[in-house]
C-alpha cells in the first residue's frame, strides 16, 4: 500500500476548498477510540480564510480545532465547535538549499514534505515510524523518533506564524517572540493556530538498516552499547517471549541497497499488517492462540537493507489499535521495563501487540516529554476493541513513579493537577497560553 494513499479522516467533510458546512457528520481518528460532532467542518486553503474562521469563532464564543491524518489516541483533536481539515492548507512555500530551511503550510503530511525535501537533496534529521501526521500535529505533540542524539521533530523547529484566538497573525522565532516561540514547538494546539512552519532540515542520508530478532537477556545485558553506539535504535517486545524485534539504523552515504517492493509489501503490507491483524482477531475469540501467535510473530527473519532515511524511519501501518506511550529518564528504564513485565504477566489476559522500547535525546522544549533529560520511550499497545483499561492504568501507576510523561498524542489518564509536577515550565506555558489561546 504506497504510502501516499493513507486519506485524511476528515477528507469526507467538505468536497471543495475553502468550504464550510454545518456538520452533523461524526469526526473519527485512525484508531476509533475518539469521535466527536464539530459543529461547523471547515476547509480552509489559505491563511487568510484561518483567520476569518477563527475570528468568526471568537464572535460565536465557540472553540476552533484543527485536524491533520488523525493519528492521535488522545482527545487532543476533538470539538463541538469547529474543526478544521487542513488538508488543503499543505504546500511547501519555501526552500532553502544552501541553508536547509523549509517552510511549509501547517497540514503537509510527513510523507509528502519528505518527498519533497528528497528532490532538493535534503530531509528530515528524523522521523518516528509512522509518517501519515501532519507537520502541525508532529510538532504540536511532541513526535519522536528513535535515536539518543538526536530530539524529536519539534526541535528542528526554526520558526513559524500562529494565529492567536483573536485572529492575530504573530512571526515566532528565537529572535521573534522567543517565549512564544519556545513553548509553541510542543504547544498541543493551546497557543493559537499554527499556520506555517519553517524546519531545518539536513543534507540528504541514506540509513542501513538491520532488523533481527535477539533474546531480551542479551539486549539488556548490551543495552548501553547498542544505545549509545548505534545511530537510531529500538525494539518490539512481545510479552510473554524471550525474544524482542530489534531494529539498529546507522546513518551512511553508500548507495542504497532496498528491499524489492515485492518483498517489501510481503513484509510490512502483508506480514506485518493483515496478517498479523487477522491473527489478533483469532486470539481475541481464541485466548490459548495468543502464545503461539506472539511465539511466531517474535521470531521473524533477520533484514537487511540501505534506503533513503525516511523509507527506512516509517513503516506501514493500517492494524488498528489503542496506544499508550511515556517517556521516562533512560537512567529509568531497565527497573521499569523489569516491573512492567510484572505487570503484564498479574493481568492474565493475553497481550498479542508488542511493546515499542526507543530513546531519544533531551531538549529544551517546556512542554516535550523529553525536556530536561534522555529520555527512554515505552509504548505500550492494545488491538482495537480489546478492553485497554487494566492494562494502561497499570503501565501509567509504573510510569508514574519514574516522573513519566505522556506522549501528548497517545492515550492517558493524567490531569493538569497531576501533570504540572513533572514539567518545571508547566506554569510559563499556561501564562503564554492565556495570552495567545
């Protein structure tokens, strides 16, 4: 499935740019566990009609939100007010080679303004492993990806126009209304309404990449080493195996050397996602399966490939299910990784979807989940319509304990009250959003 097919969920809303429809039609994101009835679906395809939008909004006292491809878990997108598909708001205005900034409009999907980058020689320093968001929704939430030095995707961030909640337009830069700037690289969409972005971007790079299977003994007992002496690292573990999918990219320049599309669509189109979601299913009516399908799924063939960086980053993914994601210290992980194994093995319920393990650097953004500190990534998933309630509640109790912070656009159940103590700016950014929301 190419990767450019993956529709935005709000695409049915309206059928020509710049439109706005009283709604009654219900919003959905990816993973079916929000919805909501916006009262007005709006698809605006330049600035200035965001700004009569939003001024509209002010008059009408309602609130204004913007949807990108719907990847969030969390409620984060959801209004009875407005709500805007942007879509149609998703070029790239501008292109620096020389100096590798890019700016583009706030919907631009991750994959599109990747394909674009790789015909002026640039890309992205990094990407998670999926690349269907939009570049608002990536930054507004913190997106990640694996890596201890390299920061998430809001940190390439080198400015960008929002629009305040009275319809303001504001330049934000590190020179340009620092503070405003400084919070609105992670803002959550509660500092105005991001218009355009400007990212630096780096020279083009090719990633080798290895994925193999390896025994969870030998990749906590090497777990430093492969941290710190591998460019990009992460793992899937399936609980309940001695195994975990490991996936180790180093950054090269030789010639890339991919996966044909047949074996490549067999892989993670076939393998990865039809069948392994079919077999969810057969677990989920069939509880005793559960072993045998974690059994099999962990022990996958060894691959081997060079790609362009952003081909080898994402991966397809069209399984359906419900994620949690908390960033902890790294100096954290190995205790807590321990006791959620505990955890996983009290619930008895069996857990057919792996648990995603990445690190990443630390930055200097007030609300990142990695501010302050390296920071390792647990990711704890469940199939859609597999009760998600025990399990989640348990992983956020251990998570807790470690200062966890939850990824903005995954499921959780912390409050303000609970939150603020783990973020030393929480109250700068509630300040600034009073002035710009």
């Amino acid at each position: 499935m190419p990767q450019s097919s993956q529709p935005s969920p709000a695409s049915a809303a309206s059928e020509t740019p710049g439109t706005s429809l009283r709604s009654g039609k219900v919003w959905r994101n990816f993973g079916r566990n929000q919805s909501c009835v916006p009262a007005v679906w709006e698809r605006p395809s330049t600035e200035e009609e965001l700004v009569a939008i939003i001024r509209r909004a002010a008059l009408t006292g309602r609130t204004v939100k913007a949807v990108g491809s719907g990847h969030s878990y969390s409620a984060i997108a959801c209004t009875d007010g407005h709500l805007l598909d942007l879509s149609d708001y998703s070029r790239v205005l501008h292109v620096d080679r020389s100096t590798g900034l890019v700016t583009a409009q706030a919907g631009i999907p991750l994959w599109r303004l990747s394909e674009e980058l790789a015909t002026h020689g640039l890309a992205l320093e990094v990407l998670g492993d999926i690349n269907y968001q939009s570049i608002a929704g990536a930054i507004s939430t913190g997106t990640h990806g694996p890596g201890i030095r390299f920061s998430n995707l809001s940190s390439s961030v080198r400015g960008m126009r929002l629009i305040a909640g009275d319809g303001t337009v504001l330049e934000c830069s590190a020179e340009v209304n620092p503070e405003v700037f400084s919070a609105a690289r992670v803002g959550l969409g509660a500092l105005g309404m991001l218009s355009t972005v400007t990212i630096q971007a780096v020279p083009a790079f090719n990633l080798h990449a290895v994925e193999e299977p390896l025994a969870m003994d030998r990749i906590l007992s090497d777990l430093d080493d492969l941290i710190d002496n591998t460019d990009h690292f992460g793992f899937f573990w399936f609980p309940g195996s001695k195994l975990a999918l490991t996936k180790r990219s180093r950054r090269t320049q030789e010639p890339i050397r991919p996966r044909t599309k047949s074996a490549k669509w067999f892989e993670e189109v076939l393998v990865d996602n039809y069948v392994y979601g079919a077999a969810c299913k057969v677990a989920r009516r069939f509880p005793p399966a559960a072993k045998t399908i974690v059994s099999i799924a962990s022990q996958k063939s060894t691959h081997d490939w060079i790609d362009r960086s952003d081909r080898v980053f994402a991966t397809p993914r069209l399984v359906r299910v419900i994620e949690m994601e908390y960033s902890i210290p790294r100096e954290a992980f190995p205790e807590a990784f321990t006791r959620l194994g505990r955890l996983i093995d009290s619930i008895g319920t069996p857990i057919t979807v792996p648990v995603e393990i990445r690190w990443s650097a630390g930055d200097n953004i007030p609300l990142s989940h990695a501010s302050g500190r390296d920071s390792a990534y647990i990711a704890a998933h469940m199939f859609r319509g597999e009760p998600y309630d025990q399990y989640f509640q348990g992983v956020e109790k251990i998570m807790s304990d470690y200062q966890g912070r939850p990824h903005w656009g995954k499921l959780h159940f912390q409050n303000a009250e609970t939150l603020a103590p783990r973020y030393p700016q929480w109250d700068e950014f509630q300040a600034i959003r009073k002035r710009m929301d």
